[in-house]
C-alpha cells in the first residue's frame, strides 16, 4: 500500500492508503504504485485518480503544485488547488469561466502576464466542470 497524502493552502484533502494513483504533472500523467523509484515532479490541471481498491476510487480536480515520491511508498501532493469531484459547485465553476472569458474577450491589450493567468483560470475551470459532470449521474 502508498501511504498518500495531497494538501492544499486550505487544508487536507485526502489521506489514507491506497493502491495506486495516476496523476496528470508537466511531464505527462504517471501511475504511481507501491515502491516507486523517488520522485519529484511539477503537476499539470488535470483529473487525479487515487485508487484506494480494487473497487473503489476518488476523482481530483487538481491545478498546479508539487508531487513528491518518497522511498517507502509515501506520495505527498502539494497542490495550488485541489477537489473531489462530488465537492465541485458546476454552476460556480462555470460562472468564473464565464467570468475570465469575458475579460480576455473585452479586454485587447493585455499583458503577457494577465493573458497567461486569465488563460489558466479558463483552463482550471473547464476541468472542474468536466471532472464534476463526468461523475454526476
């Protein structure tokens, strides 16, 4: 078993053993089993995937931030955001998609930096939003 753990500025939002996880980083998305070689890695936004057993896994949202692999199997996450996906508020989400569209829409002389941010606000909101209604029923 890894022994897991993923942060967030906000607090913890999962911990527990579990039998793998596949998370998305800058590198491409990497499965993580039990006695992987140390690792440290920046993440991508994506879907994280923790398979705690055969039968049962919890879906991330995640946005940014660190993965750390340590000997003996224990995986720590330090993510700039980071949901399940039951938690995820669809409307909220696409509300501040909305939002950050409109700007890059109206605004036409933004800087670099300001075109760069309101790109990754659209791109961690749109993987909220499919990540939340891809688990919704």
């Amino acid at each position: 078993m890894i022994d897991f753990k993923i942060a967030k500025p906000e607090g913890i939002v999962y911990e527990g053993e579990v039998e793998r996880i596949t998370i998305p980083t800058l590198s491409g998305e990497i499965t993580v089993l039990e006695n992987h070689a140390p690792l440290v890695s920046v993440l991508d936004t994506g879907e994280m995937i923790v398979h705690v057993s055969n039968k049962e896994t919890v879906s991330i949202s995640i946005s940014g931030g660190i993965l750390e692999i340590r000997p003996d199997s224990k995986v720590y996450i330090m993510a700039d955001s980071a949901e399940k996906s039951e938690e995820i508020d669809i409307e909220r989400a696409e509300e501040a998609k909305n939002r950050a569209q409109e700007m890059l829409e109206k605004e036409k002389n933004l800087a670099d930096v300001d075109f760069a941010r309101l790109q990754a606000i659209i791109e961690k909101e749109m993987n909220r939003i499919h990540i939340a209604k891809k688990y919704r029923k």
